[in-house]
C-alpha cells in the first residue's frame, strides 16, 4: 500500500455561497474556516491549498451571544503615537459588517502565507447580492 499525498495539479476547488442570516458569529467562521482550508475533503493536506472558495452574504444579520455587542472590542492602531482606535463590535456592525466575519475567519487560519492564500478566497457581503454568479456556486447549509 502507497499512501496517497495530493499534488497541486490534482486540487479542484468548488465556490459555495454561506447565507449568515441569524449565524452565531463565532460557530460561522469556525466552519467557513473549516471550508477555506479544505479540511471537509478527504485529499484535505495541510501544506497545501486544497481550500474552496466561500462567499458570504448578509453579514450584517449575524448574531452573537451575551453582552459581546456592547462588550467586545475592535482595536487597531495608525502607528502614530497615540493613534490607537477602539470601536465595539455594535459599533463596526454598524459601520461595515463585513470585517466582523473576515476578523473572525482571518484569526482562524493558519498565521503564514498559506494562510493569507486561504483569505484570499473569501468573499463577505452584507446584502443578498453578490457579484459571483458567473463561478455558480453552490449553496451551503451549515
């Protein structure tokens, strides 16, 4: 018996539509995560991409449990002294819900240039609408 290692040119990937509607936040992106890592196909390999392509929509209908709305925190910082911003996540979901879910996904792929290759391959709207009907994907139900 040989065991079987992938080879890039045998990597299809396929393009799957996630409806976020009523998603809790963190449960969602575990398994968008999941998805853009391939790790729900049995040629799933670590060093390699063997991901899907997801594409998100209404991000701005996703939920969260507790008092994360008011409690949890956004920061990021303009490299000046004193440039640090804090926004709560009421607030960002406000402005661009998007980054909520890329967040959220970003934090769980791999830290490396494999990983940024995965984030490459998410796509998060807040509507309905998406401009990726020409790739026909296919809908997927968590």
């Amino acid at each position: 018996m040989k065991t079987y290692a992938v080879k890039a040119s045998d990597i299809e990937s396929r393009w799957w539509v996630v409806d976020a509607t009523d998603q809790t936040l963190g449960r969602l992106a575990s398994r968008v995560a999941g998805l853009l890592q391939g790790k729900h196909k049995p040629s799933y390999s670590p060093h390699l991409d063997t991901g899907d392509h997801v594409v998100i929509v209404n991000a701005a209908r996703v939920k969260v449990t507790g008092k994360k709305l008011v409690d949890k925190i956004y920061y990021r910082h303009s490299n000046y002294p004193g440039g640090l911003k804090a926004e709560s996540l009421e607030a960002v979901l406000r402005r661009k819900p998007e980054i909520v879910i890329e967040r959220a996904v970003k934090g769980m792929l791999p830290q490396s240039r494999l990983g940024r290759a995965m984030f490459g391959k998410l796509k998060v709207y807040p509507g309905a609408e998406h401009p990726h009907q020409a790739q026909q994907p296919a809908p997927y139900e968590l």
